[in-house]
C-alpha cells in the first residue's frame, strides 16, 4: 500500500485541516509548527488527536473535506451550483470537459472528482497567482484519490489559447465559462462542444446572463435552462423543533445551460 499523502482533520465546528505529511517540523496553517508525520501517523480515521487546544478527528479526505479545506484566492463555485451543473450537463466518466477560468479551482475539483481516470479535464486562466492555488488544490486531489482525469492547464485567456484547447481534444462534451466576458469566450471555442454537447455560463449578474444567451443564440446553442439555485438550511431550534436557520440566503450566480443540438 502507498503511503497517504495528505489527510485531513476536522476540528468540533467543522474547519477542516488538509495536511501533507511531510517529514520535519513545519509551519501549517491554523496548526502552528508541527512535525505532521510524526504527530499525525499513528492517528486512525475517526480516531482524535490534540494539537495545541485543538481536538480534531481524523477523517477521510473525500470530495467535501477537499472543498471545505481547500486553498481559496478567487471567489469559487460551491456545492450547490456545482451539483446542478456537473449534472445537468450529465459530465461523467470518459467526458471530455473545458473549463475557463480556472480561478480557485473549485468547480475543477467536482469535475475532476466525477470525471475520473478516463475522463479529459482542460482548465484555462490568465491570473498565475489563480491558477497556483487551484492547481495546487487538484495536486491534493490527485495524490488523495483513486481516480484522476487526464488534466491539462493552459495559462492565457480563453480567446488566446483555443488552438492549445483544440490541439488537445478537438471537440468537449462540456464546456463552463466562469469568467467576466463571456460573449467573447463564447464565440472562441463554441464551435468545440460536441452535438449532444452542453455549455453553462455562470453569471454573477443578469447583464451578463443576457449577454451570454445572445451570444450562445448567435452560435447556434438552444438554451436549456436559465435561472438561479436558491438554498435554505434548516437547523435545530434552542426550544425545540427545526426550522430555518438565521443565516445568509445569499444569491451566487445566474446559470445558463446551453446544448448543441446540430
Ligand atoms: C470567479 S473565478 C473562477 C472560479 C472557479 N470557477 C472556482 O470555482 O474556483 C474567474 C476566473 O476567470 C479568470 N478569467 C478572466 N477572464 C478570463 C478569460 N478571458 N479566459 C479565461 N479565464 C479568465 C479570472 O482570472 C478568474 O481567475
């Protein structure tokens, strides 16, 4: 069996500590200096461990703990939009998917994961101190999992490298913009997507929603769907029963899903 490389440590509110047992004493974020190998190595799953006032359980470094205790620089894709983007554009193993920009790498990581290893994952970004986090992040992903896609970066805007794009496969199955312009990203690589093929656009604001479904239309796309995800949690109340929580019911972005039909 291969050494584990990275695991991962939730403390009582639910932080989550994504650690690299490397050998030495080292300084980790939100741990202080440590030796992770020596004081993390004989801690089972479940099992618990005190580092400093800390009491944090080793758990399993699956999708969501990857996502909690992931390195963040630009504003990332969670779970809610994530879910209903990877499904419904039906991503999924052997998938070629483009994915611009790359930013955190926080949708990549939802993609990576259901991709798995016979999936084709390309990722585009401008910004390097962006990409440095995401694909230090899917570094975490790729050493932790079984399955891993075939994953190519490119460093530029999207405009500028699809003849990179298309020199890796010709045609995606997916493609996701989350990106400010999106019109020009569109009519870059539109011609990409597969028949059968879906693009999202994800869109903070509805100039932008309006923008990128005039662009899609002009390319020939039928949209699919248009909207936003609305999420509320419940929780336990102090006397008793479960309701809504007080909380944010913040919106995140406006979503379009567009097929290639012919
Ligand atoms: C909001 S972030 C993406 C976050 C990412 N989806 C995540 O979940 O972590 C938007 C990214 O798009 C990049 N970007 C801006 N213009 C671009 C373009 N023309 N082509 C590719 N990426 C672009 C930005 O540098 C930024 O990193």
């Amino acid at each position: 069996m291969n050494p584990v490389k990275w695991s991962a440590f939730v403390e009582a509110d639910g932080r989550v500590h994504i650690v690299e047992m490397l050998d030495g004493v080292r300084k980790i974020k939100g741990l202080g200096v440590i030796d992770a190998k020596e004081l993390f190595s004989g801690i089972d799953i479940g099992e618990e461990v005190l580092v400093g006032q800390k009491v944090l359980t080793r758990v399993p470094l699956r999708l969501p703990e990857m996502g909690k205790g992931m390195l963040r620089r630009a504003q990332t894709i969670s779970a809610k939009d994530a879910g209903f983007i990877t499904s419904r554009m039906g991503i999924g193993p052997s998938d070629s998917v483009l994915e611009a920009g790359i930013g955190s790498g926080g949708l990549s990581m939802y993609i990576a994961r259901i991709l798995g290893s016979s999936g084709i994952h390309v990722t585009v970004e401008p910004r390097s101190e962006h990409a440095d986090v995401a694909l230090e992040n899917l570094r975490r992903c790729e050493e932790s999992w079984t399955e891993f896609p075939s994953h190519h970066h490119i460093e530029g805007t999207i405009e500028e490298v699809a003849n990179e794009i298309s020199a890796i496969s010709p045609s995606y199955d997916a493609i996701i913009l989350d990106l400010p312009e999106h019109p020009s990203a569109i009519h870059a690589v539109a011609s990409m997507l597969n028949i059968g093929g879906r693009m999202v656009c994800y869109c903070p604001v509805t100039s932008q929603l309006e923008n990128a479904w005039i662009a899609c239309e002009e390319e020939g796309l039928e949209i699919e769907w248009a909207g936003e995800l609305i999420q509320r949690q419940w929780g336990k109340a102090s006397k008793g029963g479960v309701r809504p929580v007080n909380g944010p019911f913040g919106h995140t972005a406006f979503l379009l899903l567009a097929y290639r039909r012919e």
